[in-house]
C-alpha cells in the first residue's frame, strides 16, 4: 500500500477557491434578500428575460405618463385659477354698469371709468401668468407674452372715429341719440376686437397662438390641455371695458350714455359666458387627466405583479442562504489561518 500525501499548500489553494465562490455566492444572495429579485435577471430567466424587459418598461412607460400628467394637470389648475378671477372682473363690471343705468351723476361715471380700467389690468396681467417659465394662455406660443394693453391707442382711435362719425351725421357728439351711439359701437368698435385685429402683427393686443396645446396623457389618449388668450371671453372683456373707458369721457347725452352702458353690459355678459365655456373645456380635459391616472395606476400595480412574479425570489430562502455562506466562509477563513500558521519547525 503507497501512502499519498496533500501539501498545506494545496489545501490552502482549495480554501481560497471556495472562499472566492462563496463571496460571490453570498453577494449575489445578499442582493436577492434584499431587493427581494434575482440577482441576475438573464442568468436565472434565460428566455423569460424578455419578458421581463418588456414589463419593466411598460411600467416606466406608465410612471412617465403619470409625471407628465401631473404637469399638465398644474398647468390646467392654474389656468382656472386664472379664468376664474377674470369672471369675477366681469361680474364686477357689469354689477357697476348696472347701478351707472340707474344714476348717471359723476361719481357713478367716475367709479364705472375706475372699474374698466381696472379689468383691463387685470386681463392683461392674467393673461400674461406663466406656470414653469411658460405662458397659460399663449396657446402653442408658450415662450412670448400673450397681451399687450392697447387700451390708449385704441382710445384715441375710438375717438376720432366717433368724432368723424357724428360730423358724418351733421351732429356734435354732445347731440348723438342712443340708437346713433349704439350703431357706432356696433359697426365701428366692435370690429376693433374681432379676433382678427386682436392679434394683428402690427398694433393687436395678442401674440398668443389661437391654436392650443395639446398633451398626450396615455399611450392610447391626447387632450385639448389649454386655452388661449385669443378667445371670445378675453376680447369681449376688453370690448367692454374699452366701451367704456373711451366713451364716457366724451359728454355724451343721458340716452346714448345709457346705450353705452347696455352694450356694455352685454359685451361683459357674453365675455363672462366665453369665459366659463373655457373654464368648461378645461375641466373635461381634467376629468379625462384623473381619469387616466386612476387607469395607469391600475395598469402599473397589475405590471408590478407580473414583474414580481417573474422575478420574484423567496427572500427568506435567501436570507438563509446569506447564514449558511457567511457561515462557510467564516470556517474557511478559520481554516486558511491555521494551514497558514503550520511550520515544520514546531515538529522538530
């Protein structure tokens, strides 16, 4: 019988291997404890990984919608913040042009002047409110400043013209009836706001597309997501509030201070009107956002647990495995130290 013997050293290159394998071993079991998946997707589902990858991304496809959606939905929250307070502007106007028809005095005029002014300000102001750098009401023009006040240019015109008008009829201003007046703004100032000179390259009050924008708020769906200051409520209100700022000052008598105070009256009442029509618009595309968020959150739970499925590992499985390798790898650690720690000098 021939002896054989196995050198410390080779024992020792035996231990190192099975260290190696264990450390990669134990991390790769650490990360399943712990993220609860495998460690190696294309390893341990071979042909399934495809699968995988293409769940995983129509759940990023998902979440992105929902991201973009919560822009969109902002950007629709403010614009009928905006349009809101612009209703209110009108209902105050007209709420003042309603008491001037019962009184006339100065302080009524003044105060109606006051009022008109300050709805002009104010449409312009909302208007022009950006959200992220870019403009609410500026339709696909979302980098410019959508209204300009035109009310001194357009002032001035309305008053030559009314001007040229009377002496047209052989009359002094001071003398034209209220169905006179009532045909002037009807022919000549109201054209002065149609949607054409409103947004004329060279003295209109607009730079805003008349085109709105649209946001893709699921793979499947794409929504109407603003408005534009271009729209019928905007320049209405500005009709009205220009009727009155332009005409009042220029003396006119009881009858034809009333026709312009009735005119406008109905100019704030359809601007109003155009306005919540906006505001209606605004809020189906809300109710279509929410909608489709509640759809993307049902479709990514769904996702998710086909990804688990797929991926999924016992994590207690693995757990233990962690013990049972630190364990070996403490062994073997305790091993090598030793076999290391042998001399043949201590035998001699």
């Amino acid at each position: 019988m021939k002896a054989s013997f196995v050198s410390s050293s080779a024992m020792q290159n035996v231990l190192k291997l099975t260290i190696s394998q264990s450390q990669s071993k134990l991390q790769s079991a650490s990360t399943e404890a712990t993220t609860g998946t495998y460690s190696d997707i294309g390893t341990a589902l071979g042909a399934g990984a495809a699968k995988s990858l293409n769940l995983t991304s129509a759940i990023n496809q998902a979440a992105s919608f929902q991201t973009s959606n919560s822009v969109v939905a902002l950007r629709m929250d403010a614009s009928q913040t905006a349009l809101s307070n612009l209703k209110d502007a009108g209902d105050s106007l007209v709420s003042n042009l309603t008491a001037l028809q019962a009184s006339q005095d100065t302080t009524s005029i003044a105060v109606a002047l006051q009022t008109a002014s300050s709805t002009v300000s104010q449409l312009i102001s909302t208007a022009n409110t950006a959200v992220n750098g870019e403009f609410l009401f500026g339709g696909t023009n979302l980098d410019s400043q959508p209204l300009t006040d035109q009310t001194s240019t357009v002032s001035d015109t309305i008053v030559t013209a009314l001007s040229d008008y009377a002496t047209g009829l052989g009359k002094d201003v001071n003398e034209l009836t209220g169905e006179e007046i009532g045909t002037f703004i009807t022919d000549t100032v109201e054209p002065m706001f149609s949607e054409s000179a409103w947004t004329d390259s060279a003295d209109g009050w607009s730079t805003a597309s008349s085109t709105d924008m649209t946001s893709r708020i699921s793979g499947s769906e794409t929504i109407t997501s603003s408005t534009n200051a271009n729209s019928e409520g905007m320049r209405y209100l500005a009709l009205a509030s220009v009727v009155v700022s332009s005409l009042f000052g220029q003396d006119l008598a009881s009858d034809a201070q009333s026709t312009v105070a009735s005119q406008a009256i109905a100019y704030a009442a359809q601007a109003t009107a155009g306005i919540v029509t906006q505001q209606s618009e605004l809020g189906l595309s809300q109710e279509r956002v929410e909608k489709a968020n509640d759809a993307l959150d049902a479709q990514s739970t769904l996702l998710q647990g086909k990804l688990v499925d797929l991926q999924g590992v016992d994590v207690y499985e693995a757990s233990t495995l962690v013990n049972q390798l630190q364990t070996q790898l403490e062994t073997a650690y305790t091993l090598v130290s030793k076999l290391q720690g042998l001399s043949l000098v201590n035998y001699l």
